[in-house]
C-alpha cells in the first residue's frame, strides 16, 4: 500500500488520538483473512509480507479495498503457532477466506517494540477492567511496517480488546 506522498515510505503516518481509549461497536463488519505461520508468536520470515499482500491483492482486485484513510487490518493470535490477519473491506471478496467481525471493542494505543506486547496486554486488561468489562479476545492493529516505523520514529501498535 501506498500513502502517495513518500516513495520513500509504503505506510501512512499514523495518528495515535483517534484510537486512544475508544469504544467501537461494529455490526457484522466485513472483513478478508489469512493466516502467519508463526514460531511462539513471532512470524516466520517473510510471512507477514505475503499474507499482507495476498490480502490487499484480493481485496483490490474485488475493488473492496478501502480508503487509505479507512484502512485497517488487525492480528488476533489463537496459538503460539498462527496468527489470523484481518484487513478491512468494503464489501465481501469472492476466492479468499471472508468473516464478519461484531461487538464491542475498547482500544488502547501503544509505540514501543513488538516485545512489550505482554505489557500492554497487561494494561488493556487493566483498562477494560476498569470500565467494567471482561476482555473476550484481544485483536492487534499494527499501524505501520517496521520500515516505515523506523523513518517515522514510531511503532505504533492499537489493541482492540473486544468486550463482554
């Protein structure tokens, strides 16, 4: 994906505020998925980069691919050895894994390296707690890739945390 400003970057600067400690309910919003490989949680190499781009593929073939700013594509880890990736779309894509995703979510925002995710899991779980809610799954928003992060001096990382 491209943010058609910087040849030099292929992620759009991120803004942490909007996500910062919000609540999103979503209503059977459609999304495509694909799996990582995964060795306790951290992805193979070159995983992530294929299955990022098989989604996008797919999702722009269908023209369902969203708008640069209403793109999003979410991580939810169901074992140490895959990772699930969700990307956003306008409407359903045929020839590629499609779901729905309904429910409330409470975000949190972080910037830091991908080892504090436990961290930060911690402190969602705190969060949600405190707002009086259970947490049913955690879902990773991984705003930018780690080429982009570095040249922008973030790395960005929005937790949803979808809730009972």
């Amino acid at each position: 994906m491209s943010n058609y400003k910087d040849p030099s970057v292929c992620c759009p600067p991120f803004d942490p505020v909007p996500w910062e400690e919000k609540t999103i309910v979503w209503n059977e919003k459609p999304f495509i998925t694909a799996p990582v490989c995964q060795l306790f949680h951290i992805p193979l190499p070159g995983s992530i980069a294929r299955t990022v781009n098989k989604l996008w593929s797919a999702a722009e073939a269908a023209e369902a691919a969203p708008e640069v700013q209403d793109f999003l594509m979410l991580a939810h880890d169901p074992s140490p050895w895959r990772s699930d990736f969700y990307l956003a779309v306008t409407h359903p894509v045929a020839g590629i894994s499609n779901v729905t995703l309904s429910g409330t979510f409470l975000t949190k925002v972080f910037d830091g390296p991908y080892r504090d995710v436990p961290k930060w899991i911690k402190q969602t779980s705190q969060y949600v707690t405190a707002k009086g809610h259970s947490v049913l799954k955690y879902y990773f928003y991984y705003t930018t890739c780690p080429k982009c992060a570095k040249k922008y001096g973030h790395n960005y990382v929005v937790i949803f945390a979808q809730v009972a």
